[in-house]
C-alpha cells in the first residue's frame, strides 16, 4: 500500500525552490527584490485572495492562497539574508505556533479555565494579546494603515469587544438593516460626497481619528458617561 506524502512536505519544497531562485545561478529579478519592493505584489495579492473568496469560488481561492503563501515564503527568504538580525521561515512558523498555544490555553492548557463558547474565546485572545503587548487601550494595535472602512470597522469592533461605550447621535438601528440595505447606504454615501467634492475615504479616516480619541478618553477615566460630539 502506498503510503501518502507527508503533510507540509509541499511547502518544504516550496521553500527549497524560492532558494534556488533567489541563490546565485538562480533567477536575476528574484535576487534583486526587497522586502519594499514586493509591497505592491503583497497587497495585490491580499485583494486577489479577499476576491475570491467574495466570489465563492474555491478553486480561485486555492489558487490565490498560493501566492499569498509565496509572498510569505519570499519575506522569510529575503529576512534570512540580512546581515545583522537574520530570520527565517523556520522563525516565522514557531512564532505563530507559539502564539496559537499562549493564547488557545483552553484547549492546550485545559486545567487553566474553560472559555465556553466563541465569544468567550474571542475576549480571553483580547485579554491576553492585551497583556503580551502591554497595550493601555482597546484601539492600540489596530493597523492606520487599513483602507477606511476596514479601519472603521476594526475600532469599533475592539472597543465594543472591550465594553467601551461611544454614542453617536447619527448612529443607524443596527436591527433595522441587513448586509444589502447597509451596502446601499454606504454607497450613497459615497456617491455623494463625491458629489460635494468630499473624499469619503479621507472623510472616513478622520472620523475614525476622532472616534479613537473618543474611545482612548472614555478609557482613561476622563469621562463619566459615554462619550459625546465625535463628529465634527
């Protein structure tokens, strides 16, 4: 009977090809990359992967997972060349797995206490992620560099999730919409500050700076009640 091929052999050989493209005799535009100059192919990519899956197509999805993967493997290949603080793919990958047992003490530590269900789960990785970074508020470690309205979401969902409460006078009945309704909104929204010469991704940014304020002020025991006036 033969036997199956060892899972994660294929990956072990895609590190062994991004080697030989990037060692002398190898390929001349892989050796000359940089971990700046991949950014461009590295956000493509994300795209490409977060397309797919929008579309439900598995096989696309399969296929943009690889290059996402490459990108990964690239990084690693380029950080193990550098002369003072070298890293590897292998130092990528423990890192990960390290952290996905610090911060999963319930199925790799069970006598630690038993988070019960997703939600439970999700505030103990808040928790601890929290404490391994000594971060002082729920909005430390969300990425500015996000496209708005994935900013936007991010901020609210980490104060939220933190109990931070924030109102907002113009804020819509979240039971009152569905993901079509909101979806059409936003693109009024967009539609028409185009119209008024407003860009709604700057627009959204700064409302996204003046909501962190709100939050990091709420967090610091400065206010007594919910914060008010975000807008503006």
């Amino acid at each position: 009977m033969a036997q199956e091929p060892q899972r994660g052999a294929a990956l072990l050989e895609l590190v062994a090809v991004m080697d030989r493209l990037r060692s002398p005799g190898g390929c001349p535009w892989d050796a000359e990359q940089t971990h700046e100059s991949l950014v461009t192919y590295l956000l493509e990519e994300t795209y490409e992967t977060l397309e797919a899956i929008e579309t439900g197509s598995l096989e696309h999805l399969r296929e943009e997972l690889g290059d996402l993967l490459l990108q990964v493997v690239f990084h690693a290949r380029i950080g193990e060349e550098h002369e003072r603080a070298p890293w590897s793919i292998d130092d990528v990958a423990a890192g990960v797995v390290a952290k996905l047992v610090r911060r999963h003490p319930h199925v790799f530590a069970p006598s630690e206490g038993d988070p019960g269900d997703a939600e439970g789960v999700q505030a103990s990785w808040d928790e601890l992620k929290t404490a391994e970074k000594s971060r002082t508020s729920s909005q430390d470690g969300v990425p500015l560099g996000l496209p708005a309205l994935s900013l936007a979401a991010s901020l609210v969902g980490r104060a939220t999730r933190a109990g931070v409460d924030v109102e907002d006078a113009d804020a819509l009945d979240a039971d009152a919409l569905d993901a079509d309704a909101l979806g059409e909104r936003l693109l009024a929204l967009a539609a028409a500050g185009a119209r008024s010469g407003i860009d709604p991704e700057a627009a959204l940014r700064a409302a996204c700076r003046r909501y962190t304020a709100a939050v990091r002020q709420v967090e610091a025991g400065r206010s007594a009640g919910p914060v008010e006036g975000i807008k503006g």
